[in-house]
C-alpha cells in the first residue's frame, strides 16, 4: 500500500471484531492483505503475526492514529518489524533500496522524488524489455544502467522490438512523478534503519514530512526525538557500512568492508531460512536481447560480496559445530588457499561425515538468482551425499542462508556459457578431402 496514515483504525477493527470500516472496504482488505498486515484464511480479516505486531508497536509508540506527521514513524516501525520477522515483501524492499543506496547519494534519492520514479521502472516491461533485467540477471549495479531508456537498449545492440519497448517505456515515465510522498517517506524510514546511529540525527533534521520534490515540514523537535528514540529500537540489526552509508562523495573502491566484519557477535540461530520457491515464470517476459556488462567491475564487485559471504558461512559453520569442538576445531576455509576445488569450505555434520560447502552469495534476498561453475557441479557429482550450495543473501546487513542439497530438484539449471578451444588442426575444414 502507499502508506498507513488511516490504517491503525482499519487494524484495531479486525482485531475487536474483524470488520473493516472504509468508503471500499473490498478493496481496503485487498490494500491490506497484500501489506501482509492481515490474513483471510476462512473469507473474513484477520490480523496476521506481522499485523499484530506493528498495531501495538504503534500503539507503544503513540503513533496508531491518522496524523500525517507520524507517517514516517509508522513506516519506521512496519519496516523495522518485517525485517525482525523476514516479512517480504518488506525484506526485499530493503535489500534494493541497500542497493540503490550504494550506487547513488541516497539523501539525494529521497529529496528528488523523481529519480525514485525513474528507478521504480527498472522492472516494468513493454514487448519483452525491462532495464531492470540487466540489473537483476547480470548482476550490474543500478549505477551503471543507463536511464535514457532507448540509448541504453540501443547500447546493447537489441533487436527492433526490444528498441520499440524501451521507448514506450521511456515515453511512459516521462514527465510523471506520482505518488511521492508515498514513496520518498518510506525511503526515508528504510534509510534511517540502515543507518549508523550517529547519522541519524542530520538525515532527521534534513528532512520531514514531505510536501513536494525538495520541500520538506521540519520535524517538531518532539516528533525527532521520538522518531529517532523508535529507529533506535530496531538496533538489534547491524548498521550498513561503507559507501552504502557514507557521504556521496565516497566512492565504492576506497571502502574497507573487511569480510568477517558483519558476523561479530552474530545470531545464527535465525539464519538458516527454507530453501526459496520461485513463481512460474510467464510466457513472453524474459529477458531480450543482449546486454551490456562491465565485467571488470562485475568481477570486482562479486568478487567483495563472495568475500563477505564466505566469511559468514565459515562462522555459521563454526557456530553450527559448536557442541563438537573436535569436529569444529577441523574446519577449513579450503577456497583461500585453492579455488579450484569446486567447493569452499571443506566442514562436517554432527555425525563426523565431510560437508563440502560450496558459498553462493548476494546483497540481495536468497531468491536472485546466482551462477554455479562446470567444477562445482563435477564436485556436487563426485561428492553426492556430501556437497551442498550455502546461499548466503542480504550479505552485508542482516546475513541469512540456506542449504540446497539436491541442485537438480531444487535448482533451475541452464547452461549460459560455453567453453572454446581450437578445432586440432586435421579437423579444419581446409584440410578436409
């Protein structure tokens, strides 16, 4: 939904007695149900976990009524509190604003409503193109997608049809920034809780209540101190580090994120998450045309996030093994010294078997899709019972993982890559009788 100004009202009905009182209240239930703030499991409303939980941090915090100049605090505590509960699809919306927020100046996304407007149709697809997929499946950085739509398309070299799309789409987003309060008060709550403590207080006295495009209300200084006392509730949650929470004049290659870092003092017992399901794809919305990819900076870019993701799964695997010292005490970060062993991390389960763990991480949920070498796969053939994939998301916030022990029942495994090499010399065709 676009916010929750008139929505702790709508909460506390389903609670006292499941009725919803709204000028639509059929729509308002499908408003609410797609929030993930109630359920309708037998046709009638009731509240979900995430729901109730919101309600009454709202309550606590005075802010569960319909006064606008609350809203941000109210995003404050939805955000905060699906991210406790890894509620998507607040989860995910997080995870891409952590992204955006390291390519660009994110007080600056937040004050300028329309480049917000311009990101959010990254993903939307006229005659099979969407810049987003070049983000998405070739691990290229918002940064680095060109926003002149059908430049970037003609870029890549894509066919007529994929150039058609891409000017629809430029030609659909032109001029329009709808919905912008909405959506820079709800960037604005992200970036509060991904931002270090000592931070907060000048993003808070910058901004407000948004009244249009680099107009703000100031805070009350009532309003700030609350708002700030509320984000800092949600602590629990390692701040972003770097360039993804430094000033806009930093630039990605001078940030120390030294791996390990993130899992100090980590909780690993709500870590490991179910393997995640996909939805059918539809016919005719895959990605067209070739794309154009800086794999230097790809390289680079994947080469910090696998650091990090290795980091973590070697202290998971400690931690996992912590009952058996002796079986922990054997653990070894085998890819630091080969990287060639189609594996990472050679470990155990609790039984004394080897676990080899091969490391698949990502800044963003579990469910983006990843790449997996002939070797791994060899390893994973040769090593049956004893091989997994540890997929390591939201690597440099709240890590979490999860095992994928069978890759062809549970992965959707397509050859993007071909190996080259020479054709011996008698098999040329020049040399052929």
């Amino acid at each position: 939904m676009r916010d929750f100004d008139d929505v702790a009202a709508n909460l506390e009905g389903v609670k006292k007695n499941g009725a919803i009182e709204h000028t639509d209240p059929t729509q308002r239930v499908a408003d609410l149900r797609s929030a993930g703030l109630i359920e309708t499991p037998d046709g009638a409303p009731v509240l979900s976990s995430l729901g109730a939980a919101v309600l009454e941090r709202w309550r606590v915090a005075g802010v569960a009524n319909q006064d606008k100049l609350d809203e941000t605090a109210r995003t404050v505590i939805v955000y905060g509190t699906a991210r406790e509960m890894g509620a998507e699809p607040y989860v995910t919306f997080l995870a891409y604003w952590a992204e955006l927020r390291a390519a660009f100046d994110p007080a600056a996304l937040i004050n300028g409503w329309d480049n917000l407007f311009s990101l959010n149709y990254l993903d939307f697809r006229i005659n099979g193109f969407a810049p987003g997929d070049a983000f998405r499946d070739e691990g290229i950085r918002v940064a680095d997608i060109v926003y002149d739509l059908d430049a970037f398309a003609e870029e890549q070299g894509a066919s007529e049809r994929v150039r058609k799309g891409a000017r629809q789409v430029r030609s659909g987003i032109a001029g329009k920034v709808p919905r912008g309060r909405a959506r820079a008060t709800c960037c604005l709550a992200m970036e509060l809780l991904l931002r270090r403590p000592e931070e907060r207080n000048a993003l808070v006295a910058r901004f407000g209540v948004p009244r249009r495009p680099h107009d703000w209300s100031k805070f009350s200084a009532d309003q700030a101190e609350n708002l700030l006392k509320i984000v800092a509730g949600f602590d629990d949650f390692p701040a972003v580090t770097g360039a993804a929470a430094g000033a806009a004049s930093a630039k990605p290659d001078e940030v120390s994120n030294e791996p390990g870092a993130q899992v100090e003092n980590y909780d690993f017992s709500t870590a490991l998450q179910p393997v995640p399901k996909r939805a059918k794809s539809k016919s005719g919305t895959g990605s067209s045309g070739p794309k154009k990819v800086d794999y230097n900076r790809r390289q680079e870019r994947n080469s910090e996030v696998g650091q990090l993701g290795e980091a973590f799964a070697f202290a998971y695997e400690k931690w996992r093994l912590a009952e058996f010292p002796e079986l922990a005490a054997k653990i070894v970060h085998a890819s630091l010294d080969d990287d060639t062993l189609g594996y990472d991390i050679m470990s155990f389960e609790t039984d004394g078997r080897v676990r080899y763990v091969e490391v698949k991480a990502t800044e963003g949920p579990l469910a983006t899709r990843f790449f997996i070498s002939a070797n791994e796969i060899a390893c994973a053939e040769q090593h049956t019972d004893q091989f997994l994939i540890l997929r390591v998301g939201n690597v440099r916030n709240k890590p979490v993982c999860c095992e994928i022990r069978d890759l062809k029942a549970e992965l959707d495994l397509k050859p993007t890559v071909f190996e080259c090499a020479f054709k011996p010399i008698d098999e040329l065709p020049c040399n052929k009788r």
